[in-house]
C-alpha cells in the first residue's frame, strides 16, 4: 500500500509564506525547545536524584525539585503549543495531508498518545508528593526512571513519523517497516543525545542568569571572599546582615555550581553529535538522495556552514569556561584550556569554509565558474568535505575532549574551588545556551526544509491536498425533483 493512493484526487489548494510556513515553523520550534528539554531534564533528574541519595549531596536534590517544578511550569504551554499545532495547523492549514498521515502512522500516534498520559500522571504525583516521598528515596527514584522511560517512548514514537515523512522507502506503510525506518534509529539517537546536550545548556543558562544576577550590584558579597559590611548600630542588625550576606554567599555558589553542571553535559554530550550526525546524513543520502543533496549540495548547502559554525562556538565557549574557571581557581594547567580555545577556533573557521562562492552548486556549474577561485572560479577546494571539513570536525571533537576531560581531571582532584569563576565565565555559559538553541532551530529548519516541496517525501506535496468544493445551487436545484 502506498500512501499517494490514500489521496483519491489531487487539486492545488491556496497557501502563503505565513500559513503554510512561518506559523508551522514557529509554533513547531518552540514547541520542540520544550519538550526536548523536558525529555532530556528528566535523565538529569534521575541522575541528581541518585547522586542526592548515595552522597547525601542537597545540592543535586534542590536541583532535581528545581527541574520538577519546571517540567510543571513548561508542561502546560508546551502541551498547549502542541494541540494548537493539531487543531488549527495540522487540521485547518493541511487537513488533507493530516488525515493522511494519521491512517499511515495511526497505531504509532495512539501509542504516542498513551504515553502522553502516563506522562502527565507521573508528572504531578511527582510534583504534589515530593516532599512526602522523602522518607521514601527508592521510590522517588523509580518514578524519575519511570518517567525518563516514558518520555523516550514518546519520543521515539514520534521520530517514527518524522522519518517516515522524510524516508517513506516508496511510501510503504507497513507498521513494522515503519518502525525500523532506515533513518528511525539514526534520528533517535542524535535526538537523545541532543535532549540531554540542551538540558544541560538550559542550565548553564539559568545558573549563569542567576550568578549574574546576585553579583551585578556595585558592593554584591563575593562568594569567595568575606562579605564587606556596613557599620550597623546594633548587635541584633549585625547579626541579621551577616545572616543575609552569608545566604546570599550560599546562593551564588549554588547556582556556580549549576552552571558547571550544565555546562559539561552541555559540551561532552555535544562532542558525540557530530559522529551521529555523519551516520544521519549517510542513511538519507542512501534513501532520500534528492534530500542529501539539497541539504550538502543544494539551497541548504550554506545553511550548513552556519550549524557546523555553531557546533564549533559550543566547544570555543565550553573552553573558555574551562579556561576562566581554572584560571581564577588557580588551577594547574590552565594555559592549557586557553590554548585549545585557539586551536578550536582556529578548527572552526577552517570548517565553515564554503565550497563554492555561490548560493548552490548549480550556480556555479550554470555560471561556467566550476574551477578554483584562483582560475577564475567560484569553487573553493578548501571548504571541501573530504579531507579538509571532515579533518576539521575530527580534530574539533579531539580537542573538545581533550578541554572537557582536563577540566575533569583538575575538578576531582580538588582544583577547582568553589567561588573562583567570575563572571566572565558565566557569560560564556549563557552564551552557551543561546548557541545550543540557534543549534536546534538551524537543524529543524534543514531537516524540514530539505524535503521541499513535498511534505511526505516523494509522495505527498502541499499543494496536492485536496479541497472539498461544495456544489454550485443551481446544480443543487437541478438535481431537485
């Protein structure tokens, strides 16, 4: 069975840039940044919560409630984001397709859905109960393991249908092939990797807006040094702002200490993004040629250079963390973290070099420019693929690692001190952050995209739903006895 043939006539129907792109992009966007951070925040969740119980560290159990309680402020306008996208995108903009893929991948979305549910029932039990199941660690930590578990489902559940719109393999619609879907397991992985990379940026933003927050202040108590006191009048004054400076002390290493948090999640799960997205770009390129070709060859070509510049500033600004951390800490070895921001820089602008000077590859060859910039031409043999953009990714990964596991290193062998980062280092990581969301919204834009015009590749465009005419009236009073 094919999926054109769920279409029984085919008739252009009206659209524009607004409707039949930008409010997609928009509402389909934001609704990603949620939920990809309420899926990956979970495994943090479960991972603090662990770490709370087996060292009786408060700190990762104010972060796990603290996570909790975002889930609950998110869920609502995240879930709302994804009905609108339903009810008024998906069945007013592109009903006929939506009817479509609904008999296609009809079992997969009800199993999608009855994760949903548990989800939200293990959401706020959670929230209602936390304090109470205190006394109860075991079972608290099981439910955070539960709900990770669901949340995977549901979004492995999901990228079943993204890949079947995108590799349809003939639009065959077998409910098993669907699952094994070529570009399914590639998707998955890059997503769940991905999830857990964002809810680390996520946090390395919070922390570092909160640090910068508390310390912006002319005179603001420095976590590492005493707090500078005014003359008070009063034993009873004195005590009361030694007692305010000290809890403001407290909470500025708190929330240091979550944006170190964050920030290495952030960075060591992005370092395996570029392997998984090699194998991602082979299976479409084997199943979905026309697509691999538009995203490497084609109008997203360009496009690409922006996402590996991204991917180049997450393992520069990590760095330079690292660098500022160990630096003021007094660290041994932190000329080193400086040095690898160099040579990661230097890395990333050899991987953005373009291939050609042109929007796509066809513009050059239909110039009659298809040689070396030093001939003439617009091509330039330095941005391409093999072997220099793929040298530049392997040595960026190298070096990332190499930043990230010395900072490891100096960090559990006591080198880091609390309080000796700075705020030149919380800037880096609410830059982080910002990065790590352009790099998600780049990436939906070129998976989307590369598909143009079809919205189930090969089989199903925009323009070929069908519209429901209804009959002229005097056709109706003709056809009246």
């Amino acid at each position: 069975m094919n999926a054109h043939l769920l279409l029984d006539s085919l008739s252009p129907v009206s659209g524009s840039i607004l409707t039949n792109g930008v409010v997609v992009a928009v509402v389909i966007l934001l609704h990603i940044q949620i939920a990809t951070f309420i899926t990956g925040s979970t495994t943090l969740a479960a991972v603090s919560e662990a770490i709370s119980m087996a060292r009786g560290d408060d700190r990762h159990e104010r972060l796990g409630h603290m996570l909790l309680k975002s889930w609950v402020y998110l869920f609502g306008f995240g879930s709302a984001t994804a009905i609108f996208f339903v009810v008024f995108v998906l069945s007013g903009l592109w009903a006929i397709f939506w009817t479509a893929l609904q008999q296609i991948t009809f079992w997969v979305l009800v199993f999608e859905a009855a994760m949903f549910l548990v989800e939200i029932a293990l959401v706020y039990s959670m929230y209602a109960n936390w304090e109470r199941l205190r006394a109860h660690r075991r079972a608290r930590l099981g439910l955070l393991v539960l709900l990770t578990i669901t949340l995977w489902w549901q979004m492995f559940l999901i990228d079943v249908v993204a890949s079947f719109m995108l590799t349809p393999n003939g639009g065959d619609v077998n409910l098993l092939n669907q699952v094994l879907n070529p570009t399914q397991l590639p998707l998955t992985i890059h997503r769940t990797i991905g999830n857990l990379a964002w809810s680390g940026a996520v946090l390395a933003f919070v922390g570092a807006f909160n640090y910068l927050r508390l310390t912006r202040r002319s005179g603001a108590p420095q976590p590492d040094a005493p707090a500078a006191m005014r003359p008070l009048r009063s034993v009873g004054a004195m005590a009361v702002g030694h007692l305010e400076a000290e809890r403001r002390r407290t909470e500025i290493l708190h929330w240091e200490w979550v944006t170190q948090w964050g920030v290495l999640w952030a960075v060591a799960l992005t370092l395996l993004q570029p392997w998984v997205g090699y194998s991602y770009a082979k299976e479409i390129q084997l199943h979905a040629y026309s697509a691999w070709y538009t995203m490497m060859f084609g109008d997203l070509s360009n496009v690409f250079l922006l996402q590996i510049f991204l991917l180049g500033s997450v393992f520069v600004l990590g760095s330079l963390y690292f660098w500022r951390r160990m630096n003021r800490s007094g660290a041994p070895r932190a000329r080193r973290q400086l040095f690898l921001a160099i040579v990661l820089i230097l890395l990333t602008l050899l991987a953005v070099q373009p291939a050609w000077f042109a929007p796509t590859y066809a513009d050059t060859v239909a110039a009659g420019l298809n040689r070396p910039w030093w001939q003439g031409g617009l091509l330039n043999p330095i941005g391409n693929f093999i072997p220099f953009k793929a040298s530049a990714l392997i040595g960026m990964v190298l070096f990332g690692l190499w930043s990230v596991t010395s900072y490891a290193t100096a960090l559990s062998r006591g080198h880091i001190k609390p309080g000796g980062s700075g705020r030149g280092a919380q800037r880096a990581a609410l830059l982080l952050g910002v990065v790590i969301s352009m790099m998600m919204l780049v990436m939906g834009v070129i998976r989307e995209h590369s598909r143009q015009p079809y919205l189930i590749n090969g089989e199903i465009t925009l323009h070929q739903q069908i519209t429901n005419t209804a009959p002229s009236v005097p056709s109706l009073q003709q056809s009246q006895p």
